[in-house]
C-alpha cells in the first residue's frame, strides 16, 4: 500500500493532482478511488477478467488498454461451425457484447 501513501502525500501537497494508482483489490480499488478523489484507480484482477473472458471465446488477444473508463480488449478469433458467432450477422453478434469486429481487408 506504499504506492497509496505516495499518492496521498502527492495529493496533499497538490490537490488538483491527477493521480493514477495501483492496488491489487478490485474491490477497494473502487472505494479508494471514490473517498480520496483519485483520477484513476487500476486493479490488474480487474483488468485482466476481460482478457480471459475475451481468450473464452476462442480468440488470441492482441492487446488492451484504457480509454476514458473503458477498457478495451482487441481479440483475434477465427469463426469456425462450433464458434457462438457462427452464422450470425456482424451487426447481431456485437449489440449485446459490445464488439466492434473489425473485418481485414484480404489485399493487406
């Protein structure tokens, strides 16, 4: 909890600090963000729940990151007979996931 120390005193010295900090239980992760006004707080169980939720699916993930508050997960999966996707139209598989397939063009 070193780095929640070093994050407060920075805080009290500056209040108007952005301050991004890491603490290992999602749970408090999110408390410690809301009571001490930090700009972000990362919990890397957290994080890493949609990579494996995304590997699930039967995909290889090529990367992830942060935007705003979302945290995006960038899979590639092949569709085969057996895939949950199989046979459904992009536009339906991606309304209740939140994904945004992104087809290669075959020229690349």
């Amino acid at each position: 909890m070193i780095n929640v120390e070093i994050a407060l005193s920075a805080k009290s010295i500056k209040p108007k600090l952005n301050v991004i900090v890491r603490i290992q239980e999602a749970s408090f992760a999110q408390s410690a963000q809301e009571v001490f006004d930090f700009e972000l707080v990362l919990s890397p169980t957290e994080l890493s729940t949609h990579s494996f939720a995304a590997a699930a699916l039967g995909g290889r993930i090529l990367g992830n990151g942060m935007t705003d508050d979302l945290l995006w997960v960038a899979l590639a999966t092949m569709i085969t007979p057996n895939h949950p996707f199989c046979g459904q139209q992009v536009k339906d598989a991606r309304s209740p996931l939140i994904l945004y397939p992104y087809i290669p063009n075959p020229k690349d």
